[in-house]
C-alpha cells in the first residue's frame, strides 16, 4: 500500500508476480475496484479479487513497481497487476483460440494515471508477441471503466461488441440482480 505523503519516480517496471506480493496486489485490485466505483463493498466478487494466490495457481499475473521516497529512503513497490491466461485455463473468460487474455487490471488509486497501468497493458503485448500461435489479445471490461477504456484504446485495442456479455450468458446469478453487460475489447498483435 502507498501513502499520501510519498513521492513517486515515473518509471514502471514490470515482472512475475512473487507469493509476497500477494498481499499488496490483493489490497490494490479490490481497493481500486470498489474506490472507482466499479463495484459495491459487500459485492461477492470481492472474494476473487481478494485470491490472488487462486490466480497464480492458475494463470500469470504480473505486476507494475515504482520507486517511492518518504523523503528519507526509497524503495520499491507494488503498485499494480494484471492477470495472463489463454483459452481453457480456468482464470479465461472471453479468449478464443489464438487470443491472450487479460483480467483484473488494477492499479493502486493513489498512483493512478502516472503510468503504471499502461506499462502493464504494454508488457502484456510485448509478451502475446513472444508466443507462439497467438494473434491477438482480448479482455473484457465493465462499462463504468471508462478510463481503462481510454487507455485500451491508446493502445491499439477495438470494442467488440458482438462479443460482449452478461454474467446470465455464462449461467452465473448476478449477486445485486443487475445482470451488468461486460465489454469485451481486441488487438492482434
């Protein structure tokens, strides 16, 4: 978790996700989720957001480090995640053959728009590049998400929208009674 009173340095670096960072990606998915707006405190999949180890186990996540200094060290922290999964896995949700899948973009509120997010977006096509049989990258969104969608698009991404679905489509009950529709965005690479 970052402070208010801490500096941030503009670089982002981006590496595998390490069993002690957990804690911290944990704490920055839900906490950017339901600060955003995206989602209710009490909604259920809080619970999901919270197991990052369950998506380890399960696909690649990476995160996004920057630098801080409280004005007497500095050190370096987690400041955002994304998950990797292909199509099959058990984390993938809308990937079709040949797609890389992200989910669960995140990035802590107190380092929003400095970068992170989009060193993160970056990294993931630099490595859909790297393997082999993949053609494009797909994810899917919330419609409130609206400066995600921004940066999606900065980055080459195109709304789908046959594509786009509900969590009724995939025999889910939707906890609020909202049946949400979720957008579903796509870049070959």
């Amino acid at each position: 978790m970052l402070h208010d009173q801490l500096s941030l340095d503009q670089s982002v670096s981006v590496r595998d996700a390490r069993e002690e960072d957990h804690a911290d990606i944990a704490h920055l998915t839900v906490t950017s989720y339901v600060d955003g707006g995206h989602i209710h405190p009490e909604d259920e999949y809080l619970d999901e957001l919270r197991d990052v180890a369950g998506r380890a186990r399960n696909a690649r996540v990476l995160v996004g480090e920057v630098e801080v200094s409280d004005g007497d060290s500095v050190r370096t922290v987690v400041a955002g995640s994304v998950v990797l999964t292909l199509p099959g896995m058990p984390m993938s949700e809308t990937s079709r053959e040949g797609e890389l899948e992200f989910r669960m973009l995140a990035v802590d509120p107190q380092v929003q728009r400095r970068g992170v997010a989009r060193a993160l977006v970056r990294a993931t096509i630099a490595r859909a590049e790297l393997l082999d049989g993949i053609h494009a990258i797909v994810l899917t969104t919330m419609k409130t998400m609206t400066g995600a969608h921004r940066l999606y698009e900065s980055e080459g991404f195109v709304r789908v929208p046959e594509r786009d679905w509900r969590l009724s489509d995939i025999g889910q009950v939707p906890a609020s009674g909202e049946d949400q529709l979720f957008w579903v965005y796509r870049r070959p690479v």
